[in-house]
C-alpha cells in the first residue's frame, strides 16, 4: 500500500481529547518494559544525572511512565502542538501523586526545528524515545536529522511506532478492530496513521544508504515497528 502522508501536529482540541481519554496503558507499560530490559542488557544505569528526552510525547502518557520508572533522570517531553502540551501539563497537575514527576518537564516545539540546545545546556540526552510519532513526520530526513541533533556518542534511542499494512483490506481489518473499542475520531485518526505509517523496508533502506547503520530497526507483532540502537 502506498503512503498516505498526514498532518505533523496534532492540534484540533476534539482530536487532542479523544486521543489523551483512551486508555493504552497495555501498550506504554510494555514499551516500558521493552526500554528497561534494552538498559539492562547494555548495562546502562540511569542515575540522577541523566536527561531523557520523549519527543512527540502527546498528552504525556509515556513521558509519566519515564520519570516514573526512573525518578532519579530529569524527563523532558516534548510536541509542536499547544494543546498537547496544554492536556500534558494539565495531567501532570491532576495526577493522583504530583511529587512523583516533579522530574518532568514539557517544552511545546517542533522536533525540525529543535537543537539539544533548547532542551538542557549541561546535560547530553541518555535515552531519547518516541512512540506513535515516526509516521506523522512527513519526511524521514527530518525524523533522522533530529535524532542526530540531539544525540551523542552515548545517547540511546528507542523509537516505537506503527508499521503500515500491507494492503487497504489489512487497514481497513485493523480499522474495525479499533471502533469496537474506540470512538469514531480516534478510529479514524488511527486508520490516517496506518495509511501514514512507514514500512521497515523504507526504515532500513533510509538507514542503510544514510549510513546510521548502528540503528537496528525490528517489527514487533503484524503492527509495530522499534528502532534502537545509537547514531
Ligand atoms: C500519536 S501522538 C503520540 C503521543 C505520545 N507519544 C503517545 O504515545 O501517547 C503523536 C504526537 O506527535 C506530535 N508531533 C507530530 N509531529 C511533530 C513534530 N514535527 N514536532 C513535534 N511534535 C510532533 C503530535 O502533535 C502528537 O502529539
């Protein structure tokens, strides 16, 4: 299936709603888990001198569960979009235990536009994640190019995302499967993020010919795909 590109940011308030109401708890624990378990196969202890940075961190969920996970680290999510820094900080506000992310901060900026610079003056960035933000960039030099940016020799990137299907009948499959559980704005913003998604071929190839080629790239299950690894 070809590629349907969609809009970067994530702006319309019905949209930021919908999405920051769901529950997709299941999937962030395990990324979670995915992360910590790549930490303690590589022998990397994150201490109190640590930045991770979550890039296209949406209402937050993910940029929680880090500085949960590892209170010791300084967390910076960051999204071009105002009004999902706007529900981030806000869930951040209400949560049920404010002193345990009172590491995490968010900053509202467009990842193209972004230098390590903006983020932190003293600190290298550790651990640099994403998830669910790959297939909203439009192109894959300004996905990689960032992650250049803000990466040192020692930065570990881990990077989750959808995988387009491959075909419409697939996506179409997978669409329905989502309204059984969702509601019609986020089923059909998640059917424009298939269509969006890249493939792990176009993902290799882009890290094979811009010779980044100590990122590995894995699917996960028939929906997902992770890169890892430095750059
Ligand atoms: C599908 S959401 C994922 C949110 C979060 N990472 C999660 O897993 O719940 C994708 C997010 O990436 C943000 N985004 C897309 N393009 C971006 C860009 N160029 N710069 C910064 N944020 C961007 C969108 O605004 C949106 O909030």
């Amino acid at each position: 299936m070809e590629r349907t590109v969609e809009p970067e940011l994530m702006e319309r308030e019905d949209q930021v709603i919908s999405y920051a109401k769901a529950d997709f708890s299941d999937g962030e624990n395990n990324l979670i888990n995915q992360i910590n378990y790549y930490l303690i196969k590589n022998n990397i202890n994150l201490n109190d001198k640590e930045l991770i940075v979550d890039l296209g961190c949406g209402p937050g969920n993910i940029s929680e569960k880090l500085s949960i996970k590892w209170p010791k680290a300084e967390v910076v999510g960051i999204d071009g979009s105002k009004e999902m820094i706007r529900v981030a900080e806000l869930n951040k506000k209400n949560s049920s235990n404010p002193s345990q992310l009172k590491n995490l901060r968010y900053m509202c900026a467009d990842i193209k536009s972004l230098k390590s610079s903006d983020i932190s003056l003293e600190k290298n960035i550790s651990l640099l994640v994403s998830n669910s933000l790959i297939h909203h960039i439009t192109y894959l030099d300004d996905f990689f190019y960032c992650l250049e940016k803000l990466s040192s020799k020692l930065t570990i990137n881990f990077h989750k995302d959808l995988k387009r299907p491959n075909d419409e009948k697939s996506a179409l499959h997978l669409k329905e499967k989502c309204a059984e559980k969702y509601n019609d704005i986020l089923t059909n913003d998640y059917y424009a993020s298939l269509k969006a998604s890249y493939t792990s071929k176009e993902l290799k190839n882009f890290i094979f010919e811009n010779k980044l080629s100590s990122l590995e790239v894995f699917e996960e299950g028939d929906q997902y795909l992770v890169i890892y690894g430095k750059v």
